[in-house]
C-alpha cells in the first residue's frame, strides 16, 4: 500500500510538472526608450522577467531600443511595433498618439502620476575641480565657456535643458512664477520673456556638440574632451563619474532646474495585434512597485514611491523645482512655440 501511495505522487507531481511545462508560454516585449535609460532597463527587464516567470509560469523576453527620445517616437510612427514606449517626454508619446493613432489621446490617465513612475532633472557635469566655476544656468553664458548639449530637435533632455534655463531666467527677473498667468504683470512679463530669449539664444552661441541623443552628448564631453560643462540628465551624469572616474569630472547641481517626468505608455494597437496586452500592463505597473522603485532609485531616478525616496535621499541632492505647466503651459504649448519647425529655436539657432 505504501509503494503504491508512493507511486501515484510521483505520478502526481511528474503531471503537474508537466502540466506547467506544456502551458507555460514565451513572450517577446519590445521596450522602445530615450537614450540615458540603457542601465535602468537592463536590470529591470531582468528583474521583471524573474517576477513575471514566479507568478505566472512564463517567460518574457524584453527587447530595449535606445535613441534620442524624438527620433525613437519617430521611429514608432513610422512603424517600429514597440509593445510599451519609456520616453523623455510627453510630447513624445502624445506625437504617436496624435501622427500614428496608435494609443488614445489620454494615455496620461491610465497609469499613476500622470503615467510617469519616476522623475528626474537637469545637472551640470564639468571638469574635475571646476576650472571655469560654473555653479548656475547665469554661467553657461561666461566667456570662454564650452557648453556641450544634445539638439532639441531630437533628444528629451536638450528640450527638458532649454526649457531649464529658459525658466530659470524667467525666475530670475519676475521673482514670482504666478506673475506668467497675471494680466496685470503683462508687461513685466514680456520683458523677463525677451530677456529668456537673449540667454536661450546665447548659451547656443557656447555650444560645441550638438548631438542627436544624451548618450552621444555625454561621450563627447567624457571621452572625446569636448567643452567644459555638460547639460546632463541626473542619472547620466552620476554615470559618467561611475564609468569615467570620480577623479575626471564634478556634478553641479544648479539651485533652480526644471522637474522632468519621463512618461511610459502601452502601444495600444501593437499590444492587441501581438496579444502582449497583458504582459505590457504588468510589465509598466511593475515599474511602480516597491521592487521596481528601488532599481528606478538605484540607477539615479527620483522614484515616486515617498518611502523609497527618502532611503535613497542621499543620492539625490535638492533643489528648487518648477513645471513644465507652471511656465510654460504644458508640452503641447512648449513644443508649438519653441520646437516646432519655424519655432523660436528655430528663429536662433539657423541664424
């Protein structure tokens, strides 16, 4: 009687092994993202594979496409068949949305924190220790200073850079940011905007490199030993000191910088014709678990998660932080006036 107990569960668990085996399932995911997020994918796919396996029996396979934020939404337009877009900016993703009727109009509403599960902000990489003093946006401008930047045209963070400064100018001669949206403040206000204007167009007098994407910006200031100061994102820049050497380069922290909201977004029509819809959605809600957050916090993203952030506070130094609604009325806004062909960069920089 006992051989036979003994027998029938190794039956048992031989079936239900291969029970799992015959069900269980291998997915591809392809994770279209702006340059500077090579290492934070990289561990959170893995993690994510990991999680997705242990709780449903399959495996997912996430394949990352990196490049300049505008020329990888570009990209999606046209037909590259991402699963989930992880891009700088949300103009990016409103683009696919609006050019290519891919996903809806509100994708910002289906995710928390308007579908950005981390931050981020611009920072000042230099020369180890700072030979040309730059400690302020006022700085760029000094002369003799070589600024290195990515193209607005192309890259997140040459737009979320501009805007930085463009802002911190505007702050600068108003003061009050509220005095923007108050009519009776109209004329002061146009003349910090003409004055934004005139620093905007001379930082781009200092630049050195314009490069397509963050990635291209960073290596030519790090490794080809262009300029004297990097318009970088936060996490790039931690990266350069942690690739490059602590003992090459500084990281300044402006007093005042702009808060950056990567957002993220499911590929609506890519999802429901390669039936990843599911995956996809637990793939970007993973992002805002307390695992995900740690590998967003680790890599040197602002993670959204209160608790996380203050573990990690010592990573992130702080600073005065405006919006991009606050000053500039939102990307749609933002990207008519100054992007957009013929737009006030436009208007300078062919000059």
């Amino acid at each position: 009687m006992k051989k036979e107990l003994t027998t029938l569960f190794l039956a048992a668990v031989l079936v239900a092994f291969f029970s799992v085996t015959l069900y269980a399932a291998e997915y591809k995911l392809l994770n279209v993202s702006y340059d500077p997020t090579r290492e934070l994918y990289k561990e959170f796919n893995e993690a994510f594979k990991a999680y997705y396996k242990a709780q449903t029996g399959d495996t997912v396979n996430v394949t990352p496409s990196h490049g300049g934020s505008s020329k990888q939404a570009r990209s999606v337009i046209d037909g590259l068949e991402a699963d989930v877009v992880t891009l700088a900016l949300a103009y990016d993703i409103d683009s696919i949305a609006e050019k290519a009727k891919l996903l809806p109009a509100d994708w910002q509403k289906r995710l928390p924190d308007n579908s950005t599960p981390y931050t981020s902000t611009v920072v000042f990489l230099v020369r180890k220790g700072n030979p040309k003093k730059i400690t302020s946006w006022d700085d760029l401008i000094k002369s003799g200073v070589g600024v290195i930047a990515a193209n607005p045209k192309t890259s997140g963070v040459a737009r979320w850079s501009y805007l930085a400064g463009w802002g911190y100018i505007l702050k600068k001669e108003l003061g009050d940011l509220k005095k923007l949206h108050d009519p009776q403040f109209a004329k002061e206000v146009e003349a910090a905007q003409k004055k934004a204007l005139a620093y905007t167009t001379e930082v781009y007098k200092h630049v050195e490199s314009l490069d397509s994407g963050a990635r291209g910006s960073t290596l030519a200031f790090v490794q080809r030993e262009i300029g004297d100061v990097l318009l970088a994102w936060e996490n790039e820049a931690v990266l350069a000191l942690r690739e490059f050497g602590a003992d090459k380069f500084d990281i300044v922290v402006p007093s005042i910088s702009i808060l950056a909201e990567p957002p993220v977004a499911i590929v609506d029509k890519v999802v429901d014709k390669r039936g990843t819809r599911k995956i996809a959605e637990a793939y970007l809600n993973f992002l805002y678990s307390k695992e995900g957050q740690e590998i967003v916090a680790k890599h040197f993203y602002r993670p959204r998660n209160k608790e996380i952030l203050e573990k990690y506070s010592k990573n992130f130094t702080k600073v005065e932080l405006f919006t991009i609604d606050e000053v500039f009325g939102g990307w749609q806004k933002a990207q008519k006036e100054h992007f957009e062909d013929g737009g006030i960069y436009d208007q300078f920089s062919t000059k």
